[in-house]
C-alpha cells in the first residue's frame, strides 16, 4: 500500500504537537497529502433550554489548533485543517471512524489515565475497528521524530496481524533492521511462522525471527521486553481476530494499546 494520504488527530492535549510533527515527518517521506482533524470533547453553551454551538472554549481551542497545524505543516505540498465540529463522546468516535474510511493511515494518541480526559479513551481502538484502515497509536511518553529504522513486527496467523505487518511495511525504511516476534503457546508453535521472514524479505526488508514459547508470562511483557531489547521505534499489531495459534487464545489477557511505550501500527 503507498501512503499518499495521511490523518493526524488533533487535540488541545501537551502530546498534539509530537503526534503532528511525526505525521508532518511521514507526509514528507512519502510525499502524501496530510489533513489534521480537530476533535475534543466538548459541551454546547446553554442558556435555559437553549443550546449553543460551538461554545467560546471550543472555537479558541479550534483556531490555536488550526494555527499550529499551518506552521507545522507549511512545508507540505498538499495539506489540510479540518473540524470534526462536535463536543459529545459517541459523536467524535462516530465521526472520526467515519472521516478516517477516507485515508490510507490515521496517526492517533495514546490514551493517558492520569491526565484530565479530552477525547474519548478508546478513540485509536474505535478508529480502527469502524474505519477497516490501520491506525499508527504515538505513545504519551517519550519523541518519536521518525518511525521504521527499528520495526517489531508481533507475528501470529491471525488475519489482523497479517494486515498490521503489511500496513507496515508502509512505514518501514529501506535499511531498517526489523525483528519478528512470534509468541506461541509451548507445543503449539507453527510450522509456517518463519515463512514470516521470506515474506518480508520479498519486500526488501531483513529481518530476525524470535520465537518465544510462553509459559508464565503475560503477552504484555512479552511485547515491552522484547521492543525494549531491540530498541524499536515502531510495532506491529493486529488487534482482532482469533486463530488456533494466535498470540491471545487459550484465556491470556490481550495487550491493551494504553500500555505500550512505541508507536504502535495497528489493524483490526
């Protein structure tokens, strides 16, 4: 898939700016069209009965957002702002799952807990269930000016892990050093996981494959262990589907997109 046309989230939240400028980053790498999307929640100002919208904090919000998105992105040939224009929580998810069928990639945040909650906490994993495209999930911690050079690609035979590996292959560099992970319940390792390899290679990326039998471990650990000791800068992940050898089956927890410390490249 070439990426040619790009969506970044934009919010009022201290993280907007990394998210932007790495989207900023990828639009110019792949010479794409970027639009940044504007959505916080948000209440109408009343008076009685009366409704009004937008309210004052919101169109401030709204401008300065707009403003930062010009200078950020005034180097690009082809960009653009635009309001999701709604304050309420079922009406951003709804909205922005549907603007983002119209992208090839949607670049989100992550969702921090100990912050004062400005956007609907499952946005990223909304986004990519409703819209069917991958979704790239910036962590609230830590600067990612670029992603690729380092990838972790977390390998099952599921079809969502299928479609996260080849979303990123997008975003991965020409001289990258990448890593395959395939986690496996002990006596269940595939025949056909390392074929993981040839597949990328075919792509022109080299990769190292990393089987990992899981006894006691937590697939979570598994994934942050393993991205640390590569120093990865983007993961793969397939959040859906369920096969008789994929990462989550036989009762372990699935790894929850507010815990992971890299960019995340997801598909549902």
């Amino acid at each position: 898939m070439a990426l040619k046309n790009l969506l970044v989230h934009l919010d009022t939240g201290s993280r907007a700016a990394e998210r932007l400028a790495l989207a900023v980053r990828l639009a110019e790498r792949h010479q794409a069209r970027l639009t940044g999307v504007f959505g916080q929640l948000a209440e109408a100002h009343r008076v009685g009965v009366v409704a009004d919208w937008p309210p004052a904090v919101y169109a401030d919000a709204a401008a300065a957002s707009r403003t930062a998105f010009s200078s950020a992105a005034g180097s690009l040939r082809d960009a653009e702002w635009i309001d999701l224009n709604r304050g309420g929580e079922d009406e951003i998810l709804h909205r922005l799952g549907a603007l983002a069928t119209y992208f090839d990639m949607t670049v989100v945040g992550q969702h921090e807990d100990s912050v004062r909650r400005i956007v609907p906490a499952d946005l990223a994993g909304h986004v990519c269930s409703a819209s069917g495209r991958p979704v790239l999930v910036v962590p609230y911690a830590g600067h990612f000016p670029d992603v690729g050079r380092r990838p972790m690609f977390a390998w099952s035979e599921s079809a969502s892990a299928a479609r996260a590996l080849e979303d990123g292959l997008t975003l991965v560099t020409t001289d990258a050093d990448a890593l395959v992970l395939y986690a496996y319940e002990r006596e269940q390792r595939s025949e056909f996981a390392e074929r993981a390899l040839a597949h990328l290679k075919s792509h022109g990326v080299a990769a190292q494959f990393e089987p990992f039998a899981l006894e006691d471990e937590t697939m979570m650990d598994v994934l942050l262990n393993f991205a640390s000791d590569h120093g990865a800068d983007l993961m793969t992940l397939g959040l859906t589907g369920r096969a008789s050898l994929s990462l989550f089956d036989r009762g372990r927890p699935k790894p929850t997109l507010r815990e992971l410390t890299v960019p995340v490249l997801c598909a549902c």
